[in-house]
C-alpha cells in the first residue's frame, strides 16, 4: 500500500503550502493557501492539476488547515467556493474563530484597494467557514470509518496544530508549522512517540540554529529603547496575529518595567477582534499566561493603543506594529514610504520575507527602491531584522522527528538547497529515508502495513501458555486457522473454524502396505512382527 | 482556702470522670475480645451475598483491632478465606491481613505459612497481588529474621513469571524491599531463587509491561539504598532504557543511571561507534544531559536536578552543556553573549548599534556539523529555555550546584544565570537570583553582565530586589563605572520604593568595603566636592545621602586616603552616623579627630572581643558587691544597668545578652529597692498610702520575668530556674504587702496556701537545680517549709519577710547564644500623615510588613495586635504561608491584615 503524495503548492518553497496526501485510497488536502508575492493567477495553487477535470469533492476526503497564516489557508474561499468543494474542513477551534478575519482583511486590500475583481466575496468567506469541522487537542476524529485524524499542539500562532492523519494501520503526521521553542505567549510543540510512516515537515529554517530567545527579547528591547529614547520612531511589520502578539507582550511587559512613556500603536481593526481572540482561547497559551489570567490577563494591554493613519505624522519617538508583515501592501507600506527618509528611525522585520516583496528587497540590503508608478524611494532608515518567526530551527525539526520517530519524512515548506542539507542530516542521523519534492511532484513511499488480526482469547492463552513467558520484542509462532470473512481477519482454533463453516472434521490417514515372503502361518508372522516391534 | 477545695474536688471529679470513662471503654474492649472473632465468624457467616460479606468486612476494618486478639481474628478470617469464592471479599481479607499485621506489638511470622499456603492455590491476579502486599508487609515487620526473608524472596521469584501486571510488580517490588543485601547471606543460604538478585530484577527490565519495567528499576534502587552495591553490568541495560516509549520508565531509569554513575565514576566504557572509551560518569552525565530534551517534562525535571549532583564529571564535559553552536544559513554564527565579550574586551561598551555585527561568519563544512548533540552538548541551554518553568527551576539549581564546584564553569555559566533574570516567571527570576549569589564569590560581572542585574531592580516584587540587594552585597565588580552605575540604580530604586531602604544600606555597606580602590576615585563626584568651591551642606536626612555616605565611610575603612578627600560637614556627618547608624558604618581611623579616634581604635582587636569581656567584667563586679552597703548596691547596679542597656544599642550581637542581664539586673534592684522602702518600719495605718512603690515593683518584677522567659531563644534550664526564683520572690514580696494593707486574715488564708503550692511545685519542677542554689531565698524557704505549713498567715509573712532579707542574690549564668526576640513594623509606618479611612462596617486591607528577629515558630505564635481609636483591641492570626524565611533566625511577615469598625458616635 504505497502512500503517495503530491503538493500543488509549497513544495521546495515557501509560499503557498497545499500538499496533497493519498493514504490507503483516502485523498487528504492538507492547507490550503495562497502566494504573496504574486498578484496573478500565481498566487492561488493550481486545482486542476488534483483531479484534471472530476470534481473535488468526490476525490477529496477532507480537508485540513493547520493554522490561520494565510499561506496556509488563503486560498481557502476560492477552493472551496469558486471552484468548487462541499466535502469537510478540519481545523482547530482558535484557528477556525481566527481565520475568517484575516481573509476578510485580505479581500479588503485586494478588491478595495486594488481594485481586482473576480475575487472571492465576504458571503463565500461566510460560506466556506460553514464546511469547517472544528476539533481539539489530541482529540481523534473519526472523517470516515477507516480515515481518523488528531491534532498535536504545534506552538507556531494560537490554534496552530499538527495532524496525525491515519488510516488502518498507516498514518502521516503533518506538522504545519511549528515551533520547538516556546517564547512569551505560547508553549513549544509537542507530539508523542506516535511512529507515523511518513511525517511531513516544514523546514524554513533547515540550515539555520539559532540563539537563545532571551538574546534575541533583550536585543529587540534594546533596539527599540534606543530608538525611542533618540526620538525616532520604530515600525514593526507584522502580520495581524501570531507575532504581533508575543512582540506585543514584550514590549508591553517592558514598557511597564521601564516605565516609558512613548506611545505604541497597532493597527486598528483586525487588532481588536484578534486580541479577543487570544485573551478566549487562553488554553492555547503557554504556562505563564495560563497561569496568572486569573489576575490579569496578559492580552489586556495598557500601554498599547490603536493606530490612526493621521499619528503616521506626529513628532516624536513612537513604536508602531502595522500590517502586513512583509511589507508589500497595506498600513506597513503607506508607513514605510512616509518614515523612510529619516535616518534616526528604524525598522525591524521580526519575520520571513518572501522573495519579491519590498520587505525581502530592504533585507537584503537594497537602499533603493522602485515603486508603483515609477518612483524611487531613497530607504536612509535602519534596518533590522531580528528572527522572531516561530519556526523550528535545524535542532527543532531533529529534535520533533526524535520525538516522533517516524519511518520516512518528507521536507517541504523551504528552500531546495537548505533542504538538501537537512535531508542528509537526517538520514545520517537516523537512518530513515527522506524526500524533498518539487512544486508538482509526486512522491511515493512504500510502507509495510501490518494487518490485524482478531484473535480468540482462548486460543491466545492456550498458545502461549505453551512454553516460556512470551517476549514482548520476538515474534511468536502459534497454531490456528486465519479466517477471511467479510474484509476481516480472524485467527481461530481449528476446532472453532469448523463449528463457524460448518464442515465435519475429516482426519487423514497415511497407510502403506508391505510385502512380506514369510512361509510361516499367518499369526506367527504377525507375532513375529510384533515381537519384532516390541524389542 | 475554699477556692482551692473547690479545685481540687472539680479535678478529683474530672478524673473521677475519666476513670469511669477508661474503666467503661476498656471493660467493654475486654468484653468484645474473645467475641470480636466471633462476632465476625457470625456476620460472615450469616453474609448471604458476597456484597454483604464485603460490607461487614468493610466495617470490621474501621474498627481497631488491639494486639492480643490479633491472631484469632487472622484466623478467622483466613478461615472465610479458603471458603470464600468471590475474588472481590478475597481480595479485602487479603488487605485485612496485611493491616492487621501492621499493628503494633503483633508479630506476624505465625501467620506467614497460611499466606503463603492460599497464595499457592491462589487463582485471581488481583488477589494474588494483594496477598504478595500482605506477606510485603509482614517481612517489613521481622527485619531480623533472614531465613523468612529468604523464604519470602523465594516464593516471589515463583511468581515473577505471572501473566498479570499487578503481581509482577508487586514481587519485584517485595524483591527489591527484601532481597538479601550482603552478599555474604545469599552465599550461605545457596538457595537457588536468592543467589542474584539483582539478575532476576535485572531480567525484568524487558519485560513487556512498562509498569512492571518501572518496577524492576525501582526494585533496584531500592536494593541500592538498603545498601547493596548494584553490578556495573547493569549499566548497559539501563542506557537502554533511556528509549523506552514511557515516561516512568524513563524517570526511573535516569535516576538508576545516576546511582551507578556515582558508584562507579571512575571506570570505563566504550562509545559505541568508535575505538574510543570514556568515563563512565561522562558516559552517564552525557546520557543524562540527552534527556534534558525529552518529550516529557518530567523526565526533563528528573534530569535537569540530578545533572547538579553529579560532580565528578570532568570539566570538558561539563562546558559543552552550555555549548550551542549557531549558524544561519549554513554559516557559522556568533552567540549573543560571544558578541557581548567581544564588544567588551575590545573597549566598546555597548554600542550595540553596529550594522550587522551578528552577520554569520565563515561557512561551515556541512559535515562537520552535528545536529542532534551527543552527549552534553547545550543540555543547559535547553533546560533554561524549558516550556515549563519547573524544569528552567530545575536547571538553575543544577547550575547553580555545578558552579559552586568549578569555578571555571561558573565563570562560564554567568551570561546564562543573567539572562535568566529576564524569565517571565517570578520563581524562576528569584531562583536564579539565589544562585548567582551562592557562587559570587568565584566571579567577577562584567559591565555588561551587571547592567542586565541591575535592570532586575527596578521589579515591582519585594522578594526580588532583597534578592538582588543580597547578591549585590557579594558581588565583585570590574569597574568603577560598574560601581557607580550600581550605586545609580540603587539610589533609583530607593526613590522608586523607599521601603528598601535598610535592604540598600546594607548592601551598599558590603559593595565599599569590596571594594574600595574602585570607591577612591568616585569620591569627589559622590560628594559634589569642589576644589575651590564650597557646596552646599546635604541634607543629613536624606536616605540617597546616607546611603552614598555609607558606601563611602565603609570604602575608606580600608582606604586611608580617602579622608583627605571629605570635607568638614562630612566628618561631622560621619560623627553623627557613626552613633545613629553604628550597624552600618564602619569605625575609622579620621586624622586630626584623635577622640573619635582613640576612643574606637581599640576595639579593632582581632582575637577577643573588648565588649564581650566588658560584659563580663561589669557582671563580676555586680555579683561580688555583698559587701557593699544598700547605697552603694543600688548605684552599682543602676550604673551597670545603664552600661549594659547601652553596650546592647552599640553591639548588636551582644545586645540579647545584654538586654537579657539587664532586665535581671532591674528585677534585682526593684527587689531590694521595694525591701528597703520605709513601709515596712510603719505602723499599720499609713501603709496605704506608701505600699505604692512595692506593689508596683512586685509587679513589674513578676512582668520582667515573664519576658525573660518567653521573649529570648537560646534560654537553657539553668537560666529558666533563676527565673522563676526571682518570680517566687516577686510572689513573696506581693503577698507581704498585700498581708501588711489588709484587714483581716480571711483573704491571707487563700495567698498564703496558694503562694506554698507554687514554692511546693517550683521544688518539684527544679529538683536538680536546687544544689546549685545554696543560700537563696528558695533554699531557705524550704527548710521551713514544714513550719510554714502548719503555721498561721501572719506567721509566715513574717517568716517570709525575714528570709527575703536575708536572701542571697543568686548569679546568672549566661548561656552561649542568646537572642532577643523581636518584631519590626516596617510597614504600616507610625506617623503616616494620611490616616487610613473606611466605610463603617466594611471592610478594609492593611498591608504590613515586619522583620520577626529569633522568634521560633512564628507560624504559631505570632499574631497581628489592632488597636482602634477608641480603645479595643482586635488579634488576628496570620497564614502561615505568610511568613517567609529568609535567614536563619530570621523570619518576614508580609500579610494583609483586615480592618473593620462600626461608626463612632
């Protein structure tokens, strides 16, 4: 029974991740979601390339979301509205409450700001989200009758989650996203010794290991204070949720510490939804906020304010978090353009930047820059970044396939030549194959499925009452009679077998028949013979 | 007299009632002896169902069972046993058994045979189980009978091969609580069960239960801490373990390697995978590192506490756990902390704002690159950074161990110990405190370094800057920047929580005399001296001044430069501190101030203590003054009294016993003060108005004592019979004043007979001290006892008047430590100008605050006094979680305390 797999979208990249899973004759989609830097067709997987012309919802069994970043789920809407899904959507419950807003935020900038039309539209947002089957931590689902799939806490944003996909005996884990270190507002994740065939993994950060979170806090702090206490003002892209919370209760915590009086803004909207969001699902975060909401809860800001477009112009140091974080739409942009010029503010890109994005272009150290209608932007501002992205580094994907202990893997979500590096590692280290596909490629691995099989109590304890007590690492060789009946395998004594088809127990017997010349009389002979045997 | 009859019959007839009480209880024990078997042979006979049965079982065990009927019962019960078909009633006369067995003064060997006998025909797994509990317990009792043991042993090495879980667990378990320990025994014996056991547990660490498997190890540590040397054999097995799919088998199986590694440090493995071979306790401590970054955070905690314990591990090792190599893109990159050594030691002090100076380096050969560390590789570095925040805990106090034993890795585990005072939990942050100030002494903060540990102090907990104020007490500083920036911050947080303020004194007194060349060159600036200019006078009030005046007078104690450089308001500042704050600031040797000078100088003598031996000069003189006249006893022990009280202020080490003399003292001359009053040559009439003076010394004296006895830790015996001797006096004294002012000899008959029971019961108390109290008024007073009891009220006042003359004032020994329990309110302050408001009959919060000094178990003892406005006064129990200890005879009382009032009218 080979699983084969296919991704449409992330495979050696990092942008749209939608992987395509075929497991024991189930077709799972595991995310769904969108490129940005592109505006075009580019930016949504090709669809048509999963069923050539059938229908999505007789070739896919279900669907999974593992968080709400929207190169997770982006495209969610126009996959299952425009061209067409009926079938269930997995996601967790934060991810599922979350999710709606960012792509609502998403369609604003497109279709409003851009003025692009043949998008998808705030009633198919709606519509989508009603196919969405929300699940829990470690809770098993059951999509089907032999399709069952469990979430693992994945610490990447709140709600992120990794899932265990399995069928019969075989089983792929699917980690999203994720996270080994835990930092200011969630924990680290966490999957026990579940043995999948095959895990699939992320690996932004193949190549990369990093410092110690408390480092990297004070560094940041430090930046920013600095800065401040100049009178420039910082800008933070973020993207809405996820990062922009834990930076969140940095500086906050911080502010609080030093007692600063500059203000910190955030941009509006999304912001406040979102913050309700974290201060509900307060289960998702990490000990120490668990631990003392019932005083206050950590979401409960004070010294963070909402953005208004107008304070982009007010004198004075400030500290602002504006979206997106990649720099290449939006409030962040408009901001960028406006605070550019002056050499005494800074911005720090706290995350990945996808190649062809304005944020890329500064990191990578470009000073000038080309804008829509062919200006030049002069960029005199500092530049930072400072690696805040909740990805696992090259220890953390080693450390989660320790854990997991799983027989293949399989890299995605990363960049080629970083990704061969990593695939060496682990087959060195552990010894188990590992694959690295292209956009478009299938792959195929060969698994050993186990078949149960039922056993009678009796005949197992007749069995092994056989003999010394049964080692628990040895196969064991037993007498029984395996029944095939109705897909289902059964080992029985003999004697059940015949009582269950219904056929009298025939016995065979061996005989051969022996000249003997003997001249004696008959009952000698056979006396003879006996005597014989006897001795 | 009537008053005490009716004591006396009240407790005859309270006794009379417990006799009773004792007669009915043991009477009717006696009578349910010979039935309580019987009566449980009845009801379980009568138990129909199996459900009844239990139930009366069920009962039957609520009820004590006393020794001598023990054995019937067993048997009784055993009985039912081999009768009984239910697995569930079984199963509770098997625990029964045990229980019974636990009780005290049974010896249970007559019962082993039937237990182990059903444990043969024994068919349920559950049962099976228990009864091996059972016979568990019976061989804890005879811990002196080997052969039993052994016996024991045997028969749960024949069960070990059971199908169930349970019984598996529970022989092992019986193996590891009774398995014969010398192996002296086990030879003799030549049994063929016991000859290993550790092999036959050892066989049980594959075994396909993990409970059984946890068991197995558990048994083993079991045997080790009874003493037995566990084979390096098991080694191996045990690294094998390590991988096992559940976390109680992992925890007890780090903890197995943790006891073999300390047992044999020294010898050698081999590394699988290569040639090489190292020491075990490297091996262990490598293996034991590998699982700080376990799934499960328990096995995480387990190894993260005994990484601190395992010193023997050589010092290579040791510094990988705090090794983490970076690299970003393949190319090799520098730590933050690499990159703040380097700023500092090339001379740039935190510029921190050169582009890209954490750009990755020189590439890294891909090879050479080892991703899931071997061995020690960062274990701290994991473990600090844990998701939960029992394991960062947890590593702090394994580092904090390790450092104190290498002063090299605690050089090295500093930036590591800094950063952790940024932890977002307080605990952790407290911990990590706590540490870095046990291992100060090996270390020496960089600016850097210290500029984190003094952002710690502007923390909102209390908890958390007495900490930092403690580590910084014994911190080495590099710099003179490094002190002046310490001093900054310090003077910052004394603005910020002006409560702080005896806590920064203190820590400022300890940082000059540290150091004080680094103090030399600050002076001026600390001063606002000028050359040329006169400055202002500081106010000498001012808490920032006092504090920079002692971080400067404690500097120039072993500066003698330093003077030179202060102007004329700051030797009188230091005059006037020096008698204010004497705890604080140093005596020094100031030019030109020869008084100051000469009266201190020589009290710097090393080996004894000037005070101590005025101490005891001044009591020498006091002791031997009977030949002195009345005037002239009365003078000295004023003097001495007032020397004393004076000597407690100046020395606060001494000031418990001085104190503690000089109560005595006081006690003794309101003694012979109150005696040598005119009153007792009056005529009767005119006492009244003149017995004033007596009565109240008597009771300041009875008042003085009682202190004495109860507000000192340290008092021994010796001291606690003078006590009550000079109370006795007290007693005598009141009784001959009231004798002399009363009409009438009916109230004399009830003092009299009382004050003869207490010289009656202070005999009995101190029968052994009463050799050592020739000539005092006790000793003499009970040579007269007999006729004292026959004789009439007036009769003994007079007789006590004569002896309480004639009595010898006895001497106080003093013990060797003796402290003066005491209580400082911090908070709430006495003269706050805002009083506290609230709404009648609501209720409102106090926060206080107070140092309890030698108090021993606060938790019970001390309570909170309120006094309102109009008088009443209100006592309220602290929590005990209230109290903190943070020295030894120290103890912090931050609670809240509520107060509530209805309206004045």
């Amino acid at each position: 029974f080979p699983a084969v797999l296919l991704c449409p979208g992330a495979g050696q990249d990092v942008g749209r991740s939608c992987i395509l899973v075929s497991i024991a004759g189930k077709n799972v989609m595991l995310d769904c979601g969108m490129h940005m830097g592109y505006n075009d067709d580019r930016r949504f997987p090709d669809f048509s390339y999963i069923t050539q012309n059938g229908r999505l919802t007789d070739f896919l069994d279900c669907v999974i979301i593992s968080h709400f970043h929207l190169d997770h789920c982006g495209a969610l809407p126009y996959f299952s509205e425009m061209v067409g899904y009926d079938g269930p959507i997995y996601m967790t419950h934060p991810t599922k409450a979350i999710c709606p807003i960012l792509l609502e935020d998403y369609r604003k900038i497109t279709v409003d700001k851009k003025g692009e039309t043949n998008f998808f539209t705030s009633q198919m947002i709606k519509d989508c989200m009603k196919k969405v089957v929300a699940v829990h931590l470690h809770q098993t689902v059951q999509v089907d009758e032999e399709l069952e799939i469990k979430a693992y806490y994945a610490g990447h944003v709140l709600g992120a989650a990794m899932f265990q996909i399995k069928v019969g005996c075989e089983s792929v884990v699917y980690t999203g996203d994720y996270n080994m270190t835990p930092d200011r507002h969630l924990g680290a994740a966490w999957i026990d010794k579940c043995r999948p065939d095959l895990l699939i993994s992320e690996s932004t950060y193949a190549t990369t290991i990093r410092d110690s979170k408390r480092c990297r806090e004070r560094d940041f702090l430090k930046k920013v204070h600095e800065t401040v206490e100049r009178g420039g003002k910082v800008l933070i892209p973020v993207f809405a949720l996820g990062r922009a919370q834990e930076l969140c209760i940095l500086l906050e915590t911080f502010w609080e510490r030093m007692n600063l009086k500059a203000p910190i803004y955030f941009s509006t909207g999304l912001t406040e939804k979102a913050n309700h969001y974290y201060k509900l699902f307060i289960t998702w975060t990490n000990q120490k906020i668990r631990k003392t909401f019932v005083q206050r809860n950590m979401f409960e800001f004070k010294h963070i304010k909402a953005f208004d477009r107008a304070f982009a112009d007010n004198p004075g140091p400030m500290v602002v978090f504006a979206t997106p974080g990649m720099l290449h739409a939006g409030q962040s942009l408009q901001i960028f353009r406006k605070w550019a010029g002056n050499e005494k503010n800074m911005v720090i890109m706290p995350g990945y930047c996808v190649q062809g994005t304005v944020g890329h272009k500064i990191l990578s150290g470009q000073r000038k820059l080309e804008m829509e209608g062919r200006q030049i932007l002069e960029v005199k501002m500092q530049v930072e970044y400072m690696s805040f992205s909740a990805h696992a580094d090259a220890k953390g994907i080693m450390q989660l396939i320790r854990q997991a202990e799983p027989r293949n893997v399989l890299l995605v979500h990363g960049e080629a030549k970083k990704m061969e590096f990593l695939k060496q590692k682990i087959e060195q280290e552990f010894h188990v194959s590992c694959f690295m596909p292209a956009n478009g490629e299938t792959t195929t691995i060969l698994t050993n499925p186990c078949i149960p099989v039922d056993i009678s109590l009796g005949l197992l304890k007749r069995e092994t009452a056989i003999g010394p007590l049964p080692d628990a690492k040895k196969p064991k060789l037993m007498h029984g009679t395996l029944l095939m009946k109705d897909n289902s395998f059964r080992l029985v004594s003999p004697e059940q077998a015949l009582k269950e088809l219904g056929l009298a127990e025939h016995q065979l017997r061996f005989t051969c028949r022996v000249h003997i010349q003997d001249p004696r009389k008959e009952h000698e002979t056979v006396l003879r013979v006996y005597n014989h045997l006897k001795g | 007299m009537a008053a005490h009859l009716k004591k006396r019959v009240y407790e005859e007839f309270t006794k009379v009632v417990q006799q009773q009480h004792e007669d009915l209880s043991s009477k009717k024990l006696r009578l349910t002896k010979p039935s309580k078997s019987a009566a449980l042979h009845v009801d379980l006979c009568k138990a129909t169902s199996p459900a009844d049965a239990l139930q009366y079982l069920l009962q039957f065990a609520r009820k004590p069972v006393e020794v001598e009927s023990v054995e019937g019962v067993v048997r009784i019960l055993l009985e039912h046993y081999y009768k009984e078909n239910d697995a569930s009633v079984r199963l509770k006369i098997a625990s029964l058994l045990g229980l019974l067995s636990k009780t005290a003064g049974f010896s249970p060997d007559c019962i082993m045979d039937d237990a182990i006998n059903t444990l043969q025909n024994e068919k349920s797994h559950q049962v099976l189980a228990q009864l091996l509990d059972t016979l568990l317990v019976i061989g804890t009792k005879l811990p002196e009978n080997p052969s039993v043991r052994m016996r024991l042993v045997e028969v749960a090495c024949k069960h070990l091969t059971d199908s169930s879980h349970g019984v598996r667990n529970k022989c092992l378990q019986l193996i590891g609580c009774l398995g014969p320990v010398e192996k002296g025994v086990a030879k003799e014996a030549e049994s063929q069960a016991a000859k290993d056991v550790q092999k036959i547990i050892g066989d049980h660490f594959n075994d396909q239960d993990p409970r059984v498997r946890t068991a197995a190890i558990k048994a083993m540590l079991q045997l080790h801490e009874r003493g037995l040397k566990l084979q390096q054999a098991i080694y191996g097995q045990a690294c094998k373990l390590l991988a096992d799919d559940y976390e109680q088998v992992r925890s007890a199986a780090v903890q197995l390697i943790w006891v073999l590694s300390q047992l044999y440090p020294e010898s050698i493995v081999p590394i699988p995978s290569s040639n090489e071979e190292i020491r075990l306790v490297d091996d262990a401590f490598g293996k034991i590192c590998h699982m700080v970054s376990d799934g499960s955070w328990v096995v995480r905690v387990q190894a993260a506490k005994l990484l601190g314990s395992m010193q023997q591990v050589s010092s290579h090792f040791l510094e990988q756990t705090l090794d983490k190599k970076l690299m970003s893109d393949l190319r090799r990159k520098r730590t933050a902390h690499e990159r703040a050594k380097e700023l500092y030691s090339s001379g740039e002090f935190s510029s921190g704002r050169k582009w890209g100076d954490d750009a990755p380096k020189e590439e890294i050969d891909t090879g050479a690159v080892n991703l899931i560390e071997s061995g020690a590789c960062g274990a701290f570095v994991h473990g600090l950074e844990d998701e939960m925040y029992e394991v960062r805990i947890a590593a702090v106090e394994a580092l904090c161990m390790l450092a104190q034993s290498s002063p090299s890795f605690a050089e090295k585990c500093l930036d590591f110990l800094v950063d952790m005072f940024n932890d977002e939990i307080e605990e952790v942050r407290l911990q990590s405190i706590h540490t870095m100030r046990k291992i100060s002494n090996n270390i020496t903060l960089r600016e850097d370094q210290l500029d984190t540990v003094l952002a710690v102090l502007e923390d909102s907990s209390r908890d958390i800057r007495e900490a930092l104020h403690e580590l910084l007490c014994c911190t080495n500083v590099s710099t003179k920047e490094g002190i002046h920036l310490a001093l900054v911050e310090l003077l910052k947080n004394l603005t910020k929580y002006p409560t702080d303020r005896e806590s920064i004194w203190k820590c400022l007194k300890f940082l000059g005399s540290r150091h004080p060349t680094l103090v030399l060159p600050l002076v001026p600036e600390l001063l606002s001296t000028h050359p040329f200019f006169d400055t202002p006078e500081p106010d000498m009030d001012d808490p920032a001044y006092i504090a920079v005046l002692v971080l400067i007078f404690n500097a120039a104690k072993s500066c003698p430069t330093m003077p030179a450089l202060f102007s004329d308001h700051t030797f009188r500042h230091y005059a006037y501190l020096r008698d204010s704050l004497s705890h604080l600031v140093p005596p020094l040797r100031l030019p030109g101030r020869k008084l100051v000078s000469s009266a201190v100088s020589p009290s710097i003598t090393p080996h004894e203590d000037p005070s101590q031996q005025f101490l005891h000069q001044s009591l020498e003189r006091v002791y031997n003054f009977q030949h002195l006249d009345p005037r002239g006893i009365q003078e000295l022990l004023e003097f001495t009294i007032r020397d004393l009280q004076r000597l407690g202020e100046l020395q606060s080490e001494l000031a418990g016993m001085a104190d503690f003399t000089a109560t005595y003292l006081q006690c003794q001359l309101l003694l012979i003060k109150a005696l040598q009053e005119k009153l007792w040559n009056v005529a009767a009439p005119l006492y009244l108005k003149q017995n004033a003076l007596a009565s109240a010394a008597a009771k300041q004296i009875l008042e003085e004592t009682y202190k004495m006895e109860f507000m000192y830790s340290g008092v021994e015996s010796r001291q606690v019979v003078i006590i009550h001797h000079m109370r006795l006096q007290a007693k005598a004294l009141q009784l001959i004043v009231t004798a002399r002012t009363t009409r009438g000899v009916e109230p004399l008959f009830g003092m009299c007979e009382k004050f003869l029971q207490e010289v009656d019961s202070f005999q009995r108390c101190f029968i052994s001290e009463l050799p050592h109290m020739q000539g005092s008024f006790v000793d003499k007073l009970l040579d007269l006892m007999p006729r004292l009891v026959t004789s009439k009220p007036s009769e003994v006042v007079k007789i006590l008047q004569t002896t309480l003359r004639q009595s010898t004032f006895l001497h106080l020994p003093l013990p060797e430590q003796l402290h003066r329990a005491t209580a400082n309110i911090i908070e709430p302050t006495g003269e706050s100008d805002n009083p506290l408001r609230f709404t009648s009959g609501l209720v409102v919060a106090l926060d206080v605050d107070a140092t309890l000094e030698h108090v021993q178990d606060p938790q019970g003892t001390v309570k909170v006094q309120v006094l309102y406005p109009d008088g009443q006064a209100q006592l309220i129990h602290p929590k005990p979680a209230d109290f903190r200890n943070p020295g030894p005879g120290r103890h912090r009382l931050i609670t809240q305390v509520y107060l509530s009032h209805t309206a004045w009218t």
